[in-house]
C-alpha cells in the first residue's frame, strides 16, 4: 500500500482501517440532546478525548453535493454534482443528478483501490450508489458498494455479497425508517470484521432528522443506535470521523403549516408565464422527506428578462436570505457556473423555496416540515476518535478522509490541519 493523489490532494496509506461516516442532516444539536440524555457515551468518550470540532459543508447543504464532496475530497466546482436535481442545459430537461456521466472527477475510493487498498462503501439511498461507486473496480473482490434501499438483490459492485440482506441476517428495510441507517452501520460493522477494509465510507440517511426535531425520543433512539454501532468500529481499532452532509432546520410556522416562499408564481406575475424557470435542487423521489422543499433554488431567465433588476427584487422578498447571479454565486459558493443556472436564491432559516404552489405534495409530509439546504444547515458535526489539532475556521465535512488518514497512519494527529 502507498500513498495516493487524487484531485490534487494526497492521502497518506493507512495502517489502520480508515472509517469515515456521514450522518445525514445531522444537525450538531442532535449529538448535544442525546449526549445530555445519556445516549451516546461513545460520541461523548470521542468529543473529550478525541477531537471535537464545527465543520462546514458544501453549499447548497444537500445530500448529493456534500457526499460527492466528501467522496472527493473537492467542492462542487470540482466533481460538479451541485444538486440531487438540475436543468441539463443540454437536453433542456429537468433531471436527476444521480448518473455517473454528470460526476466531473475521480473519487477517492477509486484512487484508494487502485493504489492496492480495499475500499468498502455502504449508502441508505441507492441514489448516490452510482456515483459513489464510478471507477470503483470490484471485480476482484477488494472492493464492496452496494445501498440499503436496494439490499435485497445483488448488483454488480456488491462484490462477494449476493444478497446484503441475507448477508447481514436484517430484513430489508423501508426507505421510509431509521432501519434503512441502522442496516448502513450493520453492514459497515460486519464489512469491517470479515472482509478488512483499509478504508470505508458510511452515508445514512436523513428519514429520521427531517420527521423529528432533536429533543424527540425518536431523535435520541435513533442517535443512541448510531452510537452502539460507532463503539463496535470504534473498539475494532478504526480511525473514525464521524460527519454529515448538512443540518436541519424547522421550516414551519407555530400552526404546523410549511413557511415558502412560491418562486415560479411570483416570477410569472413579474414576468409572465415562460420568462423563468425555478429549478429546486433538493428534488429527489422522496417526497415524504421534504415535499421537495428546500432552502436553495435556482434560476434560468429567458433573454427578454432584465436579470439585476428581477435578482434585486428577489433579494426583496421576505424569507429570502440571499439572491445573487449565477457567476457570483458559482464564485461564492464554489459550484459549477453551467449548472446553476443564471440566479441562485437561498432562503432564511425558518423558510423554504418552492415552485408553484400546485406542483408541491405536501399532504405526503407526515410531520411538520424540517428541511435543509441553505447557509443555516452549513454547520455540521466534525468528530475524530484521536486526538488532532484542528483549524475550525476552514474546516469542511469533505476534509473528512484526509484527516481520517492521516490519523489511520500515525496513530494521533501530529501538528495542525
């Protein structure tokens, strides 16, 4: 094994297993409530005498840009996946952004593999199993990538694993269900006694962190699971990071009821019906989560719109947070300038955007809306199971495998990040 170089950073071999998890949404409030409920003893032993810091993510703070984040250890202007749902500018099509042919850059499982470590990555969503998995070879039985969502059949990158449902003796779970993070862990746990990875990626998902806010019993169950699991890797002897793709925030007013600002129906009475194009990145098959309200949209304009004057008026709104061009926010934000269109908007903490009011199913939500996707969920959690000293004014979620290397190689942190 040797060190390796990929999107311009280098990562030091390890010599002993690497594990790097991503919790979904996880809103740094979530750890304080349950380590103040006694839930999480193994999180608490890490934060005191391992290391504890605030992370940022990438914007906006959805779940694909932040895991291809992490995945690359680059921001969106390099791997340029800069959201679940984008306006193809070449097919004219809304889509989603879950191909391998949108992903811009090599990951580090990939580059990991082929400098001769076995790589391991387990996903709740089969969304980001593809592009978690592009250039991952598996062929010879070094590599393993396979979802939760689709555990029950086999497919090509589950190598040696036939039938990860049967393989871990759990029932495959409801993408609608803390299950479906619980089977991550499990999975990740048994990858990492029988098959000893050097380095393995862990993604949950946000089911729980968007139906309860984190003072709920169900919000501490689901967290004292995750520490249970984190203990097993943890006296496994791996070097962890334990971070997550964005936070979460209530989006609702005191009555229950969903506070959005409808973009597509103010745009047509400003500009006419065809003059703009709000595209919600946040769109994904589940709608159940978010009603595909979120806190980031962005804006394609025909040629006859004024853009300054209508992005002025946008900045206007109440609930707004902020309005920029699509080049200002491509340099702000580091996101790729041709898939963000030409405006971006990003809401207020306690508002999300939406298109028009008929095109939202909110009779799917179950709960009260809590959502993400804007500067307000961009402080995330950054735990390292060893002691290392960490910059906090310029750390990010996606500094997550460097530092988990370097650590794997050295057994402590040595000097700051």
């Amino acid at each position: 094994m040797v060190e390796f170089t990929v999107n311009g950073r280098t990562y030091p071999a390890p010599q002993e297993p690497v594990v790097v998890v991503c919790l979904d949404g996880c809103e740094p409030e979530y750890l304080e409530r349950a380590i103040a409920a006694g839930a999480m003893p193994t999180v608490e032993q890490m934060m005191c005498e391992g290391t504890f810091a605030l992370a940022r993510s990438a914007i906006p703070s959805f779940t694909n840009p932040n895991n291809l984040s992490i995945a690359t250890g680059a921001p969106p202007s390099v791997h340029g996946i800069s959201g679940n749902f984008f306006h193809d500018s070449e097919s004219g099509e809304e889509v989603m952004m879950n191909d391998v042919r949108f992903l811009r850059a090599p990951t580090i499982f990939a580059a990991a593999r082929e400098s001769g470590l076995r790589v391991a990555v387990v996903t709740a969503k089969d969304k980001l199993r593809a592009l978690l998995g592009a250039g991952l070879d598996c062929s010879s039985g070094q590599a393993w990538c396979f979802s939760a969502e689709r555990s029950g059949s086999t497919t090509k990158l589950a190598n040696g694993i036939a039938d990860a449902a049967t393989w871990t003796g759990l029932p495959v779970p409801d993408v609608y269900s803390a299950d479906l993070s619980e089977f991550v862990f499990a999975s990740g746990t048994k990858l990492l006694r029988e098959y000893s990875p050097d380095l393995m990626y862990l993604s949950t998902t946000d089911y729980v962190q968007h139906k309860y806010s984190p003072e709920e019993s169900e919000a501490i169950e689901f967290c004292a699971m995750v520490d249970r699991y984190l203990n097993e890797l943890d006296s496994a002897g791996a070097a962890i990071v334990v971070t997550a793709d964005h936070g979460m925030k209530p989006k609702h007013g005191r009555d229950g009821a969903p506070i959005v600002v409808y973009l597509q129906d103010i745009l047509d009475v400003w500009l006419g019906v065809g003059a703009a194009r709000v595209i919600l990145p946040i769109t994904d098959p589940y709608v159940v989560h978010h009603g595909s309200l979120g806190s980031f949209a962005t804006i394609n304009f025909s040629p006859s719109v004024d853009p300054e004057r209508t992005i002025a008026g946008l900045a206007s709104l109440s609930g707004v947070d902020i309005a920029i061009g699509g080049n200002e926010a491509a340099r702000r934000f580091e996101l790729p300038p041709d898939r963000i269109g030409d405006a971006v908007v990003i809401s207020a903490e306690n508002t999300v955007l939406g298109t028009s009011e008929d095109r939202h199913q909110l009779d799917a939500l179950d709960a009260p809306l809590r959502s993400h996707g804007g500067l307000s969920e961009q402080v995330v959690p950054f735990i390292v199971n060893r002691q290392i000293n960490l910059e906090e004014a310029g750390l990010r979620n996606f500094d997550a495998f460097q530092i988990a290397a370097r650590v794997a190689q050295t057994g402590v942190g040595d000097g700051k990040f």
